[in-house]
C-alpha cells in the first residue's frame, strides 16, 4: 500500500472485511469528472457502471466530490493469493476542463481476509453477490488459479471452470458463460470458492416480499469441472431495496431476521454488527452517536437519528421551494449458522438511506430599529451547498457583488454547525425602499425582496421573498411664514423633510404655473416665495371702512393622496384704502366691494338709494359708483360752516318677486361728502352696522355621505358589498353608521335627519316605516332606534362627521302575511356651528 502517497494525495485507503474501501477527498475531486480503471497484473480496465456491477466494484460521491469506492475482494481484477490474501488495484484518472488536463493516481491495497464462512452474501448499491466455499479434492491442497467467466474450457472439459448456469425466476433459465457474462453477470471459481454476482433488475432476478421488506432475490445453480468431474453448486442471494421508516427524525431500518430465500431449517445467529460506510462500529461508537441495533420477532432493527455526523444532508428545490434531506449508509452484517448442516453464512449490506424531502423553509430575523433608519435582518438558515446570487429590489434584480457596490450591506454567516445565513442592511433612504404616509406625520417604510439563490452542484434555482416594514413618526412638515406692507402680502413657504410633496391651495384655487408667475413665484430644492397684491383675485375682503380695507389671504398646504392640511396660513392686513372721493363740481366717487360676510353678493345688484343708479363699473368682486350730489337720492343736511351730503349703497330687494336668497345677510354702505365754505373734503365714514349676527345656513355641496351596516356595537367591521343579501333574525340589533366623507372640517356636523325603511328597492315606494323622524326616533316605533355615542379614534378622525344609531330588526306585513325584505332610505344635513334645526330628542 503506497500509504504516504496516498495520504499527501487526498486517498486514503483501507481494509474493511470482504471490501476494499478507498476514500477520495473532495478537495481532490472538486471540479474534476473521475474515471476509475481496475489494475490487475498489467492489465487496465475502465470500469463503466455495468462493468463495475459485474466484477464487484461500487463507488458514491456526496454533492461535494467527497467519494468513496468499494472492491470486493472476490472482484474480477483482484489478484487473489489463496483466497487469504487480496491485491487490489485502481487507477484515478481525474479531468480538468481539457482531456488534455488530467492528474492520474495509482493505488495498491493488500488486504488480508482469512475469516470466511461456507457462505458469504454481500448487497452492495449496485450488485448482489454469493459465494460458498467449495472441497478441494486435491489432499495437499494444492492451490487453485482464479477461474473467470472469460476462462470457459473447451469440449474436452480439461481446464477447471464453470460450465453453465441455471437460473430460477422461478422459471428454469440455463446459459453457459458466454451467455451470462453478455446479461451482466459475474461468475468465477477460486481456489476455495465459487463466485456468483448479479447486478439488481436483471432478466433472472425476481422481488419478493420477506416479513414485510421487499428484497431482490436470485437463485442459480453453477456446474463447474473439478478435478474429479462435474460439480454443481446451489447459490442463492436476497437483498433489501426498502424496509425504511422515517419516526421522528429517527431512521428506523428493518432486515428480516429470517430471509426466508436464505434459510429452509433452524438456525441461530453468531453475530450481529452494524457499521457505517462499510465499517464495523463498536458499541461505545454506536452509544456516542445515538444507534441502536436490536432485533424484535421478526426483524433486525437499526436506528439511526437524522443528522448524525456519518451522513450529511442536501438542498432541493422542488416547485421552487426549499427543502433539504439526510443521507446516511448503514452497513448490518450478521452471521448465522444452520442447526441441520452447521454451515455458516455471513451476511452484509450496504444500504444507502435517502430521508423523503424535508420542508426547511427559510426564517428572516427582523433586526430593524426603526430610529436607526436602515432595515437590518439576517435571513436562514441554509446548508452549505446553498449560495445566494441575486436579490430583486422593486428596481431592479441585483448581484451580491452589485448590491454591496449600491451600499447595501450583504454578507454571508457560516455557523459551525456546517450551516450558513445571509443579513443583509439597507437605508430607509435608499431608492429601493418605497414610502407611504398613513399619518400626517408617520412615513411606512416599506422593502420588498425576493432572494434569489442557486444549489451545488446541480445549480438548481428557487427564490424566497419577504417584505420588511416599518414605521417612524419621522415627518418634518413645511411650515409658512408671511408679512405685508402697504399693497402687498410676501408669503414664504418651507419644505419639510418630505420635499414638495404637496398641493398648494391660494385662496380658493390650487397653485397653478399661471398663477405663480402672476404672484412672482421663486423657488428652489428648500423652499418658495410668493408676493400678492392686496387686490389679488384670491384674497378676501374682511372688513371695509372710509380710509382702509382688512383683506386676508388663505394658503393651504395639502397632501395630495390623503387631502390632509400639512399646514396653513390665514394672514389678515390692513391695507390703506379711500372708497369715496368728494370733488368741488359736486361730483361724488364711491367704491363698494364684496366682503365675505356677504358670500353670495353679485356687486353688479348694488345701487345707490335711487335703484335707478346702478354701478358705473363692476365686477365679480367690487362695484364703482360715479354720480352728482344733487342726484341719485343723496340727501343734504346743513351744519354751521359745512354741508353733508349722504347717499347710501345697498342692495335693495323687490317686495313683490321672492328672494331667491332669503336669509343673505343685508348690504349698506354709506357714504358721505363734507363741503365748506371755499373748501371741499372728504370725510370719514363707517358702514352701518349689521342688524343681526349671521348664523349658518343649510345649502348644498359636494360633499359625501355615506351609509353603511355594521357587523356589530363595536363599528370595527362592515358589511361588503359581496355580503348582500345579509341574513338577519327578527329583533335582532342592526348596526348602521352614517358618515361625512372626503372632509376633514371640524366645523362641520352631520345631522341625520330622517331615516325610513321601504318594502321595495325604491326609497320613496310605499310602504315605508319610520326610523328617525327630525334627527329623533320615531315614538310610535314599539323597538325605539337607539343612538350611540361616536368617539375618536384611529379610524374616526372627526366624531362629529360620524353618526351611529341600530334599530331591531322587522319585517312588512299585509294581513298578517309576511311580505319580502325592506329597503332603506336616509336624508341627512349638513351645519357649520349649530345645528340650525335645534333638534332635541
């Protein structure tokens, strides 16, 4: 054995009962495709996988090139010395991407095996074999040379060899060695033995069914010519292909006890020893690593924990989806002996055991402190054949390599369990991370992955997504400043830290690019200015006396999904203002404007006390008077050293045509000139009072009202509109809510006014009961509807928006027959302030 060599090479080889085993690390075979060639005197032969199988030679890799490989020492190339000792030789021819890139290793094992039984059974992964010792008829036992299957003597029978071979399938097949040797079998004669060998699934093997296992099963007699004339040997070989059971992550492995092929009489078991990779383990071994071997009634039994450290597990991905299962082999040998002939059998299987496939799906470990603003996690765990290489981000799919080279922290974590897990680090900042605001002042960070990973060797692809959230009240809003002067507002408006990500809302009308250049708009990344003429069309007029006018201007700032006011200004200034002109030829000038106490005054219906005097010039917002002082109704009143002259503008009413507006408050505007003797000058003025305060009136809008039945008193739930038809018992409580939306102003209050239910889908059909009657419920109801308190809360941002009354459920009757499900109808009104109804219930 070339021990050094073999060990400086990665091969380590050794000896283990009828088996040669060499091992091949994966440091060696990583990369490289293996051939292996049986060595025997100058003879090579590449062993294909039929070749293997019927010359007694077997080999498994793990995914990781780790291999090991097993010769019989009754293989067809092993130099056998008296079937005591066995030189067994291979060469490793491993390829590089070129043929021409090969490294060739010659290995040469000696390995002595004295310990024969009559009969020995070995079940490797690809083959069966059997052999039984046979009488030497020679007295100095004078030893024999290997006799294969290509060593057939001729007609006169001289050599010593195998004649023909008689199959049971359990039909009667016979074949002479050529025959066979074309089927894939191996047959030989040694100086002691005779040698069968089957690969598995053959024509003239059969399955059968022994104490529940299924085995494989061939059964053959032998002629051969002795040295005192033809002999023939009964041989049989049964196999296991399953008896598995997988129990709580335990392997639970069953052989019968008797393999009923193999025995016809009584016997008793010798021996019993279970191994691993073809080796005989000890008990202290077994107990370290948690086997058993124990046998019941009609089984041998060995228990195996999934996981232990003589396999090793593998990922899968089938249907994209992550998986892993636990490879492991076991080897049982057990020796028994028949109580009738007192022949031995030695039995030993190699038996690869594969788990069934093991959901393992991945865990993200959320590590995310929202007040570090970066999403951090670390998603597994994975085995060691796993390697990530993409991750989608909602822009795009990116390497491991790209997504460091973005600043996004990507690594990979091995753990000394053989196991690995990737974290990974992203900036709540960053471009792939996608933002909503669910308040005014919290942002929702949202991070959608999907991890996109491969499986050595096979590459074999599957992905794992997960959405990472989290939320900060982290919103700076804009803020607005203004100032005025003598005819201007200087309006001055900072973004927040959400940028311009808003609607700007001047007066009545949202900020358009026309207007902002006709308010001198200037702006950059940080903030914006505007200028306004006290004039400007979206101002207010609040206040007008002789010598100045009180205008304001209103700048919202508004969300642009939700509508929600970020901020605000309501900037009143007094500007300087003359509204009337006294001039010496006794003309009088007068200016009227629109002021908002009066919303629904058109300036053109203005006119002096003479109606017949109408506005020199008008428009939407002001009305300008020109006229003599001996005209259009002015009165004169004469003091010591002066004259007044008054007129008054107003808007005047025709008592006999209604009032399309009956409760707009009443217009007057006086106006006065003082004339003195040689001099003329204008004096001051104030406008009459009001008679009364205004109060709010019902009007119409756009507005939205909303109706809808809950699932239950706490009004968490409603009812969807692929609930209908909703099955109610009689009496039994419904639960409305009746809400205002697509508002936010705190001045407003819902009044639900009248609410009846009809028999039919049209609400104004008959019959029809009253619900609520003038906001109340209806007394001649025996169930009286019942209001409930509406209070403040995540989703009821304005309580007086929202109205929640439940009435008991009924039915229409008609002489006393039941009629079909109701309808409803509702009428609602809307006051800013108090109710103008005055409603008490």
């Amino acid at each position: 054995m070339k021990l050094n060599s073999q060990s400086r090479s990665g091969l380590r080889s050794d000896c283990v009962g009828n088996l040669m085993r060499l091992s091949l690390d994966k440091a060696l075979a990583v990369g490289n495709e293996l051939e292996v060639e049986a060595v025997g005197g100058t003879q090579h032969v590449l062993l294909t996988p039929r070749l293997a199988a019927q010359c007694g030679y077997s080999m498994e890799s793990d995914p990781w090139g780790n291999t090991r490989i097993y010769s019989s020492l009754l293989g067809c190339y092993v130099d056998n010395k008296e079937d005591q000792t066995f030189n067994v030789g291979l060469r490793l021819r491993m390829y590089g991407h070129t043929q021409s890139d090969v490294v060739t290793h010659d290995v040469m094992q000696t390995c002595s095996y004295t310990q024969w039984a009559s009969r020995e059974i070995l079940c490797d992964r690809n083959y069966m074999e059997v052999s039984n010792h046979i009488a030497t008829p020679d007295a100095k036992g004078q030893a024999q040379d290997v006799k294969d299957i290509n060593a057939i003597p001729d007609a006169s029978g001289a050599a010593h060899g195998i004649l023909k071979l008689t199959f049971y399938t359990p039909e009667l097949v016979s074949m002479v060695h050529s025959e066979a040797e074309q089927a894939g079998y191996g047959a030989m004669v040694t100086s002691t033995r005779l040698v069968m060998r089957s690969p598995y699934n053959t024509a003239e093997t059969y399955s059968e069914e022994v104490g529940g296992v299924p085995m494989e099963v061939f059964r053959v007699s032998a002629y051969y010519q002795a040295l005192h004339g033809l002999n023939v040997v009964n041989l049989a070989a049964a196999c296991p292909t399953g008896g598995v059971l997988f129990i709580n992550d335990v392997i639970s492995w069953h052989v019968p006890r008797r393999v009923t092929p193999l025995l016809d009489g009584n016997f008793e078991v010798l021996e019993m020893h279970m191994g691993i990779n073809g080796k005989r383990l000890a008990g202290s071994q077994m107990a370290a690593r948690g086997y058993t071997l124990s046998t019941t009634r009609h089984h041998i039994v060995i228990e195996i924990p999934v996981g232990s450290p003589d396999g090793h597990f593998k990922s899968h991905a089938p249907d994209y989806q992550y998986h892993i299962t636990y490879i492991v082999e076991p080897m049982l040998e057990v020796l028994w002996r028949t109580t009738d002939t007192q022949d031995d059998t030695r039995y030993k299987v190699l038996f690869p055991i594969t788990t069934p496939l093991m959901p393992q799906p991945p865990h993200f470990h959320d590590n995310t402190v929202p007040e570090a603003r970066v999403f951090s996690g670390v998603l597994g765990t994975f085995l060691h054949d796993v390697v990530l290489r993409t991750i989608t981000f909602s822009t795009g799919v990116l390497t491991v390599d790209e997504s460091n080279a973005r600043g996004f922290t990507v690594q990979e974590h091995n753990h000394p369990n053989g196991t690995k897990s990737f974290s990974l680090s992203v900036h709540f900042n960053s471009a792939v991370v996608l933002k909503h605001n669910p308040d005014r002042l919290v942002t929702t960070y949202f991070l959608p992955l999907i991890f996109g990973f491969i499986i050595l060797p096979e590459e074999t692809l599957f992905t794992h997504p997960i959405e990472l959230q989290a939320s900060l009240q982290d919103v700076e809003l804009p803020t607005i400043t203004g100032t005025c002067d003598q005819n201007q507002f200087y309006i001055g408006v900072k973004y927040g830290n959400q940028g311009h990500n808003f609607n700007a809302m001047v007066g009545p009308r949202v900020l358009t690019a026309e207007m902002a250049a006709d308010y001198n708009f200037q702006g950059n990344g940080t903030h914006f200015t505007l200028i306004l003429p006290y004039t400007a069309k979206d101002t207010a007029f609040e206040l007008i006396t002789s010598d100045s006018v009180r205008t304001r201007v209103d700048l919202l700032l508004l969300d642009p999904i939700n509508n929600w006011v970020l901020s605000d200004l309501y900037l009143s200034c007094t500007f300087p203002f003359t509204t009337t002109m006294c001039y010496p030829n006794g003309t009088m000038t007068a200016m009227a404007v629109k002021v908002e106490s009066v919303p629904n005054l058109s300036p053109s219906r203005l006119t002096l006390k003479d109606q017949s005097c109408k506005p020199a010039f008008s428009d939407e917002r002001s009305a300008y008077f020109s006229f003599s002082v001996d005209s259009c109704g002015t009165t004169r009143t004469f003091f010591d050293h002066y004259m007044l002259y008054e007129n008054e503008i107003g808007l005047y009413y025709n008592k006999r045509v209604a009032s399309t507006s009956p409760v707009e408050p009443e217009y007057r505007q006086t106006v006065s000139c003082y004339y003195v003797v040689n001099e003329t000058q204008t004096v001051a003025f104030s406008s009459k009072p009001r008679r009364y305060e205004p109060t709010p009136e019902i009007g119409s809008g756009q507005l939205t009202v909303q109706m809808r039945l809950a699932q239950d008193s706490s009004y968490d739930l409603f009812y969807q509109a692929e609930d209908y038809p909703v099955v109610k018992y009689l009496r039994q409580p419904l639960y409305f809510e009746v809400a205002l939306t697509e508002s936010t102003d705190p001045n407003l209050e819902l009044i639900v006014e009248k609410c009846w239910a009809t028999l039919y889908d049209d609400r104004m059909s008959l019959p029809l009961w009253d619900i609520i009657v003038d906001g109340c419920e209806n007394p001649d109801d025996s169930y009286l509807t019942i209001f409930h308190p509406v209070v403040r809360d995540a989703r009821v941002l304005v309580p007086s928006h929202i109205k929640h009354f439940s009435m008991k459920m009924f039915t229409f009757t008609k002489e006393e027959a039941v009629l079909k499900d109701e309808g409803k109808g509702e009428q609602t009104l809307l006051s800013k302030g108090k109710s103008p109804l005055g409603l008490l219930c």
